[in-house]
C-alpha cells in the first residue's frame, strides 16, 4: 500500500463547477501538506501549502487537513477550463525528513 | 519572480553513456532537491542538499551521485544509463530546508 492514496481519475466538469480532489495517507508523522498543479511538460506549480490541520483560502482554492482522519482535500470554485492539469498531492514529516512524498495525481479537465 | 532553473531542458544519451543535469535554485534558497518522474507516474525523491551537505537520501541508484556548489547550484551525475532512467528529472528548491519545495520545469532525459 502507498503511503499516499490519490484518485488518478480522470475527472471532467464543465466549466464553472466545483472541484474537489481528495488524497488519503498512512503515515501519522506527515505534517505538511501541499497540492501541486502540473500542466503537461512542465514541472510541478505550488498551489496551496498547509501545515498541521486546518483550512486554508486562496482565491478559488480552497485546502483542508484533516490530520485524525489522514485525508486532505482541495476545493476549486467557479472551474476555468485554464485548470484542466494534473493535481498532485504531496505530503512531508519535516525535521530530517526532508522528501516530499506523493500521490499519483489526479487528471483534471474542465470543459468550456 | 525568478523560478528554479534547470538545464538542459531535453537530453539524449545512449546507454552507458553519462549524463549530467544541472539546477539552480531560487536566489536565497538554500536546499536543493532531486526528483524522477517515469511516465505517468508521481515524482519520486532522489536526494536532497542543504547548505552544500547531503541531508537527505531516498531511492538513488548507485550509479548516480549529486553535489551542491557553493553558489548553491546543484548538479546531478548519472553514468551507465540505462534504458529505464529514462525519465523526467525535476529539482526543487526551498529555504533553509523548509517547506514548501518550488519546482523546475525539469529535464527530460531520453536514453536510446
């Protein structure tokens, strides 16, 4: 089993709709918590960055931790077909630990 | 802002021939990190540098060894390739080894 679940999809909404993209994870030390958006042939785009539990806002995006349930989600409003990437969960423990680990991404595709 | 830089952007080697990547971080940070990414699947921790020491090891073959310099670039040594290193090879950077990590925008490596 990985240490991070994500669903590959590929998921296609029309444009305007809501988005949520979920991970899972195993490891009870991840304390930090990114998601990543990767256009084809480019490297990874930080999105939103949390650390701990939580919630967090940024424009359109919205990130949530739950650390008791090990599972974080990323919420999109108002989609643009500009969205359609690939979207990367990453999760890392800190301290020593300096890798970031991540789930298989998900595939996005908003439809104008 | 100024990103990551990473060159060559595209490489094509042989087998058994070496390679050699380079990367250069965002001004001010100063940890560097290596990532492979095969075909459609996630990025994969390769190793980390903070302040031009090892701090960080995940699944790096032998046959490859990285180094940072003193103006904090970082460059990744790759001898013998094989036709499965061929991949996209990202680097990230961040400050003082904190998260989040930035991304490159990667060298894909081909072997023939």
């Amino acid at each position: 089993q990985k240490e991070v679940e994500q669903d590959p999809g590929p998921l296609s909404v029309p444009e305007g709709a809501i988005v949520s993209l979920n991970c899972t994870y195993s490891n009870s030390a991840f304390q930090y918590f990114m998601w990543y958006r990767q256009y084809s042939r480019k490297g990874p785009e930080l999105l939103m960055y949390t650390y701990s539990s939580g919630n967090k806002e940024d424009g359109r995006f919205t990130a949530q931790v739950d650390k008791s349930s090990k599972y974080i989600s990323l919420f999109i409003r108002d989609s643009q077909p500009s969205d359609s990437a690939t979207y990367l969960c990453a999760m890392s423990s800190g301290g020593s630990n300096y890798k970031l680990t991540f789930g298989k991404g998900t595939l996005l595709t908003v439809n104008p | 802002a100024a990103g990551v830089i990473q060159s060559p952007r595209h490489l094509i080697k042989e087998k058994r021939e070496t390679a050699t990547l380079k990367c250069y971080p965002i001004p001010r940070h100063d940890t560097v990190y290596w990532y492979q990414q095969g075909p459609g699947q996630d990025p994969q921790f390769l190793i980390s540098f903070y302040e031009k020491m090892q701090s960080d090891k995940g699944s790096i073959p032998d046959r490859f060894s990285a180094q940072q310099f003193s103006d904090y670039h970082s460059e990744l040594n790759m001898s013998s390739l094989e036709l499965g290193d061929s991949a996209l090879y990202f680097c990230a950077s961040s400050f003082t080894g904190e998260q989040p990590q930035h991304f490159g925008d990667g060298t894909r490596l081909s072997i023939l």
